[in-house]
C-alpha cells in the first residue's frame, strides 16, 4: 500500500503508472471501475451483431438513386443503432496515420511539456488530462488525453513538431465529412438544412479533436479506459490505431466493435437526439482496456455553435405531436456535464420532458 501512496492521485498520468515498476501486477483500488458483482457481464450480456456500413463516396458522388439509398441506410443506422461505419470517405490512409503518430508523438513528450496544457475547465482550448474529471469522480479511469478546440478558431500546442499542420488539415476533412454526413441526416428527417444549420449557428459549428491513450492495464478485468456515456454534439467520428476496445450498447447488450480497415467510426450525439426529437438516440458506449497493447483513439466531435439554443426540430415537434427535451444552450450543457460525474446520460435526461 506504501507504493500505491506514492503516487498523489491528482498528479500522475496513465502512461507513468502503466510503466511504474510499482504496479507490475495490480493498480490502485480507485482505479477499480469494475469492482461491483452487478457490473460483472455474462456472455449473454453480448451480441454479435453487425454495426451498418455507410458508402461515403456514393452519398456525395453517386447516382440520385444511389444517394437516396444511402440516406435510406443512414435513417435506418441512426434509428436503430446510433453508430455506423463509414467507407470510401476520401481522407487519404496518409493523413489518417499521420494524425495518429502526432498524437503518440504527443503523450510520448517528457511531462513537463505536456502538464503545460493541463486545465480544469471544459472550455479550456487546449486541455492535457487523465481519467475523465478527476474533481468530481471517486473513481478514475485507465486513460490519458488531449482535447483541443479546432473550430471555429483553431488551437494547437506548440509541440511536438508538425503537430498543429497534421491537425489542421485532419480536422479540416472530418469537418467536412460530418457536414455531408449531417445534410443527408437532416434530409432522412425531411428538414430542411438551410433551416437548421441557422437555428444551430452551424457557420461558427463547434469542433474538438481528442486523442485518447489507453496504455496495457495489468488488470484489465478491474479497469476501464471510460465508463458507458453517450457524447455531446451532433456527431463523433472515430478513428483507432487498429486495437479493438470501443464497446456498444445495442439493445440492451454490448457489443465488441471490429471496424473494417480505412473505416471511421459514426455515433449520433445527444444533440442530434434533442434536434430530432429524439427520433436518432444517442447510444451508451464505453472503453475497455487490455494488458498488452497500447489503445489509442481520436475522436473529431462536431456539434453546433456553443452559443446555440439547442431545442428539437419544431416540425418534428409538430408530426410528432409532443416535445420530448427542453432546451438548452450548448456551452451550458458541456459545463454541466463536466460539473458533474460521468454517469451515462445524465444531463440530457434532465432535459428529458416528462409525460406525468
């Protein structure tokens, strides 16, 4: 126990514990994220099922039939399951892998250059952390990261080198897929994306990129790299170094996502749940974490402008005949998600309109 108080809780990184000689075999009890029976998953608790592929290419260069047939798709996997694939997206494998070592370029850097971008607040541009938010979780999670705020005004650190040109030029194609990807969705729900890109003040859309590392765990049965949740924002886009580890809850089971290579990675967010009425859910997922390899994400996160009064469609209120979420503005939702402990989808469901 004397070498588990070595370490303060607040001011050590996932990747100085992974490689502490202190914790060869076991980690420290606060890091038991699984630790209670309920929370132990049976075989049953999975499903095998196949997450939806969506074909980039022909949404943005098909024929007007095959267009239509991949929004069809599109309605169907944000629908049913709030996550899909995508292919054929266009972002060359170059890029992809570049951003990819930048990023472990980054939480490779001594600590003194990373604990530069240590923050506290959401809203801090560039954000160096570990866990999730250690001010207000009892326990911590099997993670490092790096947000940073890349629209509408683009922040970088400074090092390493060349980080900030491969993240812009990154962020600039997520960007881009997610707004093809949000004008087919809007179509899927008949709306009109002249009328919501106003109401959301997408001209100034919010974007952050995040790099998250997931180092071996010497007990990965105990640990988890983030708890189950659902994002904020309309849509995540993902991309991984080629070790699994995101699982998804589809219909009350988890699933072990195996993306297909050159693939991304789509959920719908809690936004695009609040702007649809609640007709496209966002979905619970979670990371785990292994005691081999080293896990490593990036996730683009495209939502509307902060200052945006997020509130659903009122032509979906309309056919729907209720209003299922008040609403909120964005900046006010992150505050309070990160004021409060990750518990699933805790915040949106205080926007929840109740039927009693």
């Amino acid at each position: 126990m004397e070498a588990q108080a070595s370490l303060p809780l607040p001011n050590h990184t996932i990747k100085e514990l992974s490689k502490s000689q202190a914790f060869t075999s076991s980690i420290p009890s606060y890091y038991h994220a699984l630790r209670n029976p309920d929370e132990e998953l049976r075989p049953e608790d999975f499903t095998d099922e196949e997450i939806p592929v969506i074909d980039f290419s022909l949404l943005v260069g098909g024929t007007a039939m095959e267009r239509a047939e991949v929004i069809h798709h599109l309605c169907m996997a944000c629908s049913e399951w709030g996550f899909f694939m995508v292919v054929n997206h266009g972002i060359p494998k170059r890029l992809m892998d570049e951003t990819l070592d930048a990023f472990e370029n980054f939480f490779n850097q001594n600590e003194e250059d990373k604990n530069e971008y240590l923050g506290k607040h959401v809203l801090d541009p560039i954000r160096f952390g570990t866990s999730f938010n250690t001010s207000v979780d009892k326990t911590r999670y099997w993670r490092d990261y790096l947000k940073v705020f890349v629209n509408p005004e683009f922040h970088s650190p400074a090092k390493p080198s060349g980080f900030r040109n491969i993240l812009f030029e990154y962020a600039a194609y997520t960007r881009e897929i997610g707004k093809e990807l949000l004008k087919a969705i809007w179509e899927s729900l008949e709306l009109k994306t002249e009328d919501i890109e106003v109401a959301l003040d997408f001209s100034s859309c919010f974007q952050i990129i995040v790099g998250n590392l997931y180092p071996p765990c010497p007990q990965p049965e105990l640990a988890l790299g983030i708890p189950a949740h659902s994002d904020h924002g309309l849509l995540t886009i993902l991309l991984q170094n080629g070790i699994n580890g995101l699982q998804v809850k589809h219909k009350g089971k988890w699933l072990h996502v195996k993306p297909l290579p050159n693939s991304f990675l789509v959920n719908t967010g809690d936004h695009m749940e609040i702007v649809s009425n609640g007709r496209y859910k966002s979905v619970l997922h979670r990371a785990e974490v292994n005691e081999k390899s080293t896990r490593m994400s990036i996730v683009s996160l495209i939502g509307p402008s902060l200052e945006a009064i997020v509130a659903p469609a009122p032509q979906l209120v309309d056919l729907d005949h209720h209003l299922s979420f008040n609403a909120m503005r964005y900046k006010d939702f992150m505050q309070q998600q990160q004021a409060n402990p990750l518990k699933e989808k805790s915040i949106l469901d205080l926007l929840r309109v109740r039927d009693d």
